[in-house]
C-alpha cells in the first residue's frame, strides 16, 4: 500500500463522478482501493443544492480507508448551501491526492437535495 511515484507515470486518466445524496448517510463520492497501484488529484468538487426553497448543510471528508471506512477528516465541515446554489467545496488552488486506501464522502443533513461532482485526475 504505497503512494506511486509520479514523477514516472505512464498513464493520466481525466475523471469525473457524480453523486446524488439520497441520505444523510455518509455517501463516497471517491475510492482508491488498497493496492490499486494509482493516486488520485482530486481537482475539484462542487455540491448543488437542488431543493428550490431550503438550505442544506454539507460536510466534505477524507476518509482514511477506502469506502469511506476509517477516521473521517474533515475537508469541508457543516457549510450551509443556500437553495438552489452551489458550492465549490475543493478546486485545483486546494487540490488533494487520494492515496491508495483512501477515499473522500460527502454527508447532508438533508436527504435528496445535494447533487456531487468530482473532477479528479488517476495518476499510474
């Protein structure tokens, strides 16, 4: 479980994952599996709050294992996302790398109304 070197990749794959929040569960948004050989930059990620009328509080975390499993830190912490906006919660001037055996959730304390995309690069 080690972090490749990126100084010799041989291969940069553009991502991008979506994710409707449809509990107040925490919620992957992104996984790097253990021994997956990659690293992921995570280069920005947006929450959309879709309900019309309330606003929806979000916590963005990185997760110390894969599946959101582990300790939770907290990139973002209980950010109110007024109705109908969105917020930038990470972008390129903040960006992070997932590790192997890492990976980053969203929770909302409000089901069905935040809608996540994450724009990440994987690095091997």
């Amino acid at each position: 479980m080690a972090a490749p070197n990126i100084v010799n990749v041989s291969t940069i794959i553009g991502k991008s994952a979506t994710v409707a929040l449809a509990s107040t569960n925490a919620t992957a948004i992104v996984s790097n599996a253990a021994s997956s050989g990659k690293v992921f930059k995570i280069n920005m990620i947006q929450l959309a709050n879709v309900d019309g009328t309330n606003a929806v509080d979000v916590t963005v975390n990185l997760y110390s294992q894969d599946d959101i499993g582990g300790t939770a830190f907290a990139l973002a912490s209980t950010i109110s996302v007024p109705a109908d906006s969105s917020l930038i919660a990470l972008d390129k001037s903040t960006s992070v790398y997932l590790e192997e055996d890492k990976s980053i959730g969203v929770v909302a304390s409000v089901a069905n109304d935040i809608v996540v995309v994450c724009s990440y690069e994987e690095i091997s």
